[in-house]
C-alpha cells in the first residue's frame, strides 16, 4: 500500500508538472503580450510597465516559467505589491490580491455545494438505483429508468433557471441562493445552499440511479451470485452483501473523478446561482482577462483531480479484495 | 489500463465488415439469409423509443437545414429587432406588451425582452450555430481518436506510450475550466487583437476548443479493440502475405472498429451540444448576432421574475433535442451490439 501511494504520487507530481508547464505556455507564452492581458480592461501606461517589469517578461520563457513554479514552494516578492509565501501562485494585477488568498477566500463556497449535493446525489442515486435493480422489469424499475433518463437529460442551465422561478420567485418557498459560512450561520448556510444542492444534485441523482441500476444488474447476474442462491442464503443478503460488493467499486471510481472535478469548480451551477466559488471566479478570470488567475484555478481544479484519482486507486483495493496494488 | 479491455464479438466485428463490404461492391456473389447490416437495420426498427427519437432527431435537422425557408414563409427573420422598430410591441421597460412574452398570431412564441427579435427565428436558426459546431467537433474528434487509436494500438512500443501519457495529461486538466479558458487563447491565436474579428470565428474557435479535449476516450476505446485485432489471424495473414501496414489498417483493422466509432460519436454530439450551449451561456461562446440557445437562456435568466416563457421555449427545446439525441445513441448501441446489457 505504501509503495503504491509512494509511486502514484510521483506519477501525479510529474503530470501536474507538465500540466502546469501547459498551462503556462498556453496562458503566457502564446499571446501576444501577456502583461496587456494581465492588466485588465482599464489599463494605464504606468500599471502596465510596472507588471511588464514584475512579470519578468524580458526573460526567457523557461525562466519565467521557473520563477513562477519556484515561487509555489518558496514564495516570491512582487515589490509594491508585496511579499507572497508559499505556497504563491502569483500576484493578480486586476484584483490586486495574492492569488492563493483568492484561492482560499473561495474554496468553501465550492467545498460546501459540492459536499451539499455529493451527499443528497449519493444517497438517492444509490438509493432509486437499487431499486430500480432489484424491482427489475417491474413497475418501479420503468418509473426510476426513464425518469432518470429525462433527468440525465436535462442541463443545470436549464434546471436552474427553472428551479429559481418554481421555488424562488413564483412562490417564496425557498430562499434565494447564497453563501453564508457555516461557522457563522449554520442555518443560513444550509437553506442558502438549499436550491443549488437540489438543482445539482437532480442531474447528477439521475446518472448515478442508471450507473448503480446497470452494474447491480451486471453483478446479479454473475455465477458467485448464483452460487449464494443455490446454497440457500436469503435474498437480502445475497443482495446487499454479495451484489452490492461487487458493484461498489465502479461506483466509488467514478464517484472520486467526479469529486475531484466537482470541488475544482461547478461553473455553470456556481454562475446560475450567483455563488463566489471556483468555478465564479474562473468564469470572472477569463471575462477580467486575468491571466495569472486563470494559472492558479487551473492549477487547483487539477490537482483536486489528480489527487482524487490517486485516493479512488487506493480505496479501490481496500474494497475489492482481487485488486492488488503492486 | 493497458489491458486491452474485452472486444466486440467476433460475429459482431466481422458482420459490420461484411455489411460494409458488401454495400461498397454491389457486384459481390449474394449473401443467402440477412446480411449483418441488414439484421442491425430490423433490430433498430423494432425499437421503437429509437424509431421516435430518429424521427425528432431528423425533425430538428430538417429545421435545421430548411431554416432559410421557414424563415421566408414565416415571413420574419431571426435579426431584425421587431420589437424596436413597431413601439407598441414593447413596453418602456423592454418587455412584450401580450401576455406571456407577447406570443400571438404575428410572432408564434413571443418576442425577445429588450430587443424584440422573434423566439420562433432565434429558436430555428439557433438549432443551425449548434449543430454546425457539434457535427464538426464530432467529425474532428472521431479523426483524431481513430488515428491516435490505431496509431497507439497497432504500432505500440514507444508510440502507444506518448500517446497514452498524453492522453493521461488531458484527462487530467479540468475540461471545464480548460474549455472556458481557452476560447480567448484560441481566438487570440487564429486572428490578430487589431483586426475586426469575422463571422466564422466563434464557430471556428469553439470547434477547435471542444475537438482539443474531446477524443481521448474514442482513442483509448479503439487502442483497446485494435490491440486484441491485431494478434488475430486474419491480420496475421496479411502480414504474412507481404500487406504494406497501410493495408492492414484500413482494409483489415478499419473495417472491424465502425461500430464503436459510429456507437461513439453517436453519443457523442449531443454531449458537444450542451457543451456548446454551456460555453454560450457563460459568454465565452458564439457571439451576438448569431443566434444561439445557451445565449437565449442566459438572457432568459435576467427575466425569471416577470415572465418564465422566455426560458421555456429555449429550455424546452434543448432538453428534448438532448434527450432524442441521447436515445437514439442508446438504441444505435443496442442495434450494433445487441449483447450489452444496459
């Protein structure tokens, strides 16, 4: 287990290297003057020598590069701007703010949807989907299938919209959406969070219902299943302890990437609901042409998903016995 | 990973390469019985979801394409701003003067708030700008993957492992922070900041943007398929015969992958649609003029507190577009390989 976690987390060092090394070449290096871009939409001669010069931009590319990765492990000094420790991943010209404390300031709003709705979409789309399973061809089965089908169908830019009117607007039953800390306000927090959870978790309910329907399915209908029936075990252990077991671990895989993806931001959902997230301030970035943020969500958002595949690989062997991490 | 996981049935490969064969070279001696190609189409009649959601899929695309003549018989088009040029169509504040987004007899489905262009024209045109991009990106992602597929799947060694680790950089960049942050870069790059910025150039940059993060996993499906053909005899015997590796691929190995390449891309482009329309949505998509759904419901979101039909047609008609889409990818996958269990 050790060795296994000791060699994937190099794997993952080294791939968040050359992601970050893209990510720079593509945000720095390819456009025409960068520190035009770092410097916003309002732009005076003045801010743009000061950056042109604290960006390093008369060095080499691969220096600038180092400057940059160098600064994450050791920090760096942006003169006027000050001093940023590590772990920095820049100075932002256009919100004149240290991009890690950004980063920070944001992170909860994103971990709170994410874990909001992981929650809610866990529990009824494992839930509908063995159900949906074990009542196979009945009833029940067709409801949870196609409603799933539809659900899976719809966009949370449609969703959400639609759910803001249904639930907001038209008749005041639900708050409208937004973020309070839960250290300040547990109950705010919960009912601010209340229609983004639902709006997102009603999709993502959906794929995870027809996800565990089909490999509980699959799982049914394998011979050491057989077997437990024929040695006279009673259907809901076969069921729960047998099946389930087998299908957990497809689940639990796509559950981790999709954690990781969730926490690097929900774009669509955190801009619907107007939510200063991740996902908000990346959207915010590209519209403020803030290079150097765009450089740190990036960065964030991939190693949320490099790390969650790592920590997926490991569960995976703690749950099926027949994987060995070598 | 490397494993090369399980490939479709032999009588499953080898009947699409026979159907293909066969309707390449009408000459050939007659197949007694149904040929594969045949039996696929009579699978996918009998299913009647598929059947339905074909229909619609090929309503759209006739809408689609007939756009110009909808257009003219409709007698209104998709930019001119009705509800500016006639004051009593709009109130002061920019809102449709009839009930429910001043639907009427004049303009079916209402008009747009503040402008006053008609939802009708927005809406048919809007179907041409996702469309466009979505069968492009398909077509250039369905390329890329069958070519870096094949590549890293029949030549292997050091091949196969650039690929493959470049594919693992890929799916580890978050697509849909890549996606938003690349349109500027994209755009940036295929016209100078000083020129005026011409029509095709959201279509080309947004094309380019999706094709750039969506092959990966067409191309692990067919590195996985080619990898258990090539140790087949058939190849085997190609290559014993003198057949230069071109020939192998593309009349020995091609024939044998249409059908995850079609079951792929089938499901594929609805995936590229919403993406498209996501991209619009957050503003870094198509741009005013051309109409566009993900725009369309932006905007709609601005109204919620007035007046829900502007988010209906938009939002109705996307979700039922998506959906067919979807269905008719499920059933082309139940035709091909009725062996799949869903």
């Amino acid at each position: 287990m050790l060795r296994f976690l000791v060699r994937r987390s190099l794997g993952a060092l080294v791939i968040l290297l050359i992601i970050s090394m893209v990510t720079f070449a593509l945000f720095f290096a390819i456009p025409a003057d960068p520190a035009r871009l770092s410097c916003g939409k309002v732009c005076t001669p003045e801010n743009l020598a000061l950056i042109r010069h604290s960006m390093q931009l008369d060095q080499p590319v691969p220096l600038q590069f180092w400057h940059w990765f160098s600064g994450i492990f050791t920090g760096r000094d942006f003169g006027g701007a000050g001093y940023c420790n590590a772990p920095c991943f820049g100075y932002s010209y256009v919100k004149q703010e240290m991009i890690t404390n950004t980063l920070i300031d944001r992170f909860p709003t994103t971990l709170s949807l994410t874990v909001g709705s992981a929650v809610i979409f866990l529990i009824f789309g494992i839930g509908t989907g063995m159900l949906a399973a074990n009542k196979q061809g009945k009833p029940a089965d067709k409801i949870a299938s196609s409603a799933s089908l539809i659900a899976s169908s719809l966009q949370i830019y449609v969703a959400g919209p639609l759910a803001l009117w249904a639930l907001v607007y038209s008749t005041n039953w639900l708050q409208l959406p937004a973020y309070v800390p839960i250290t300040q306000d547990p109950i705010g927090w919960f009912t601010g969070l209340l229609v983004p959870w639902l709006v997102l978790s009603l999709i993502w309910t959906a794929n995870y219902t027809r996800m565990t329907r089909s490999s509980m399915v699959e799982q049914l209908s394998e011979d050491y299943v057989r077997t437990a029936r024929a040695k006279g075990m009673s259907g809901r252990s076969v069921f729960l302890r047998y099946a389930w077991r087998g299908a957990m671990g497809t689940i639990v895989t796509v559950f981790g990437i999709d954690l990781g993806v969730l926490l690097g931001g929900a774009i669509i959902t955190e801009n619907t609901f107007g939510l200063q997230g991740l996902g908000q301030l990346s959207i915010d970035s590209i519209r403020q042409s803030d290079l150097s943020m765009m450089v740190g969500v990036t960065m964030v958002a991939a190693t949320l998903i490099v790390v969650s595949n790592i920590v997926v690989d490991a569960a995976y062997a703690l749950i099926d016995p027949r994987i060995r991490l070598a | 990973m490397t494993n090369p996981t399980q490939a479709p049935t032999e009588a499953d490969t080898l009947g699409t390469a026979d159907a293909l064969s066969q309707t390449e070279t009408p000459s050939a001696p007659v197949f007694r019985g149904l040929s594969p190609g045949k039996l696929m189409w009579r699978r996918f009649l009998r299913d009647r979801t598929g059947v339905i959601s074909a229909v619609i899929v090929a309503i759209f695309l006739l809408i689609a394409i007939c756009a110009p003549l909808i257009s003219m018989l409709y007698g209104k088009d998709a930019t001119t701003t009705y509800g500016q040029n006639d004051p009593t169509l709009l109130t002061d504040s920019g809102l449709p003067t009839g009930a429910n987004g001043g639907m009427s007899g004049d303009f079916w489905f209402g008009l747009e708030p503040g402008l006053g262009r008609d939802i009708f024209m927005q809406l048919v045109y809007g179907i041409r700008t996702s469309l466009i991009i979505a069968v492009a990106t398909s077509v250039i992602t369905t390329v890329l993957g069958v070519a870096f597929g094949i590549a890293s799947g029949y030549l292997g060694g050091k091949t196969d492992y650039f690929i493959g680790r470049a594919i693992d950089v890929l799916m580890s960049f978050p697509s849909q922070i890549f996606l938003i942050a690349a349109m500027p870069i994209v755009t940036s790059l295929l016209v100078p900041a000083d020129q005026n910025p011409p029509g095709w150039l959201p279509f080309v940059a947004v094309t380019l943007v999706l094709s750039l993060l969506g092959w990966m996993s067409l191309s692990r499906i067919l590195r996985a398929t080619t990898l258990s053909l090539r140790e087949r005899e058939f190849v085997e015997a190609a290559k014993v015969t003198g057949a230069s590796p071109a020939r192998i691929i593309f009349k020995e190995l091609l024939p044998n992958l249409w059908t995850p390449i079609l079951v792929q891309s089938t499901l594929a482009l609805p995936a590229f649609v919403t993406a498209e329309a996501g991209l619009s949505y957050l503003g870094v998509g198509v741009t005013e003029p051309t109409p566009d759904w993900g725009r369309m419901i932006a905007n709609s979101a601005n109204y919620l507190r007035t007046d829900i039909t502007f988010l209906l047609f938009p939002g109705l008609a996307m979700v039922i577009f998506v959906l067919a889409f979807n269905l008719l990818g499920d059933s082309v996958r139940d035709a091909f390989d009725p062996k799949t269990k869903r």
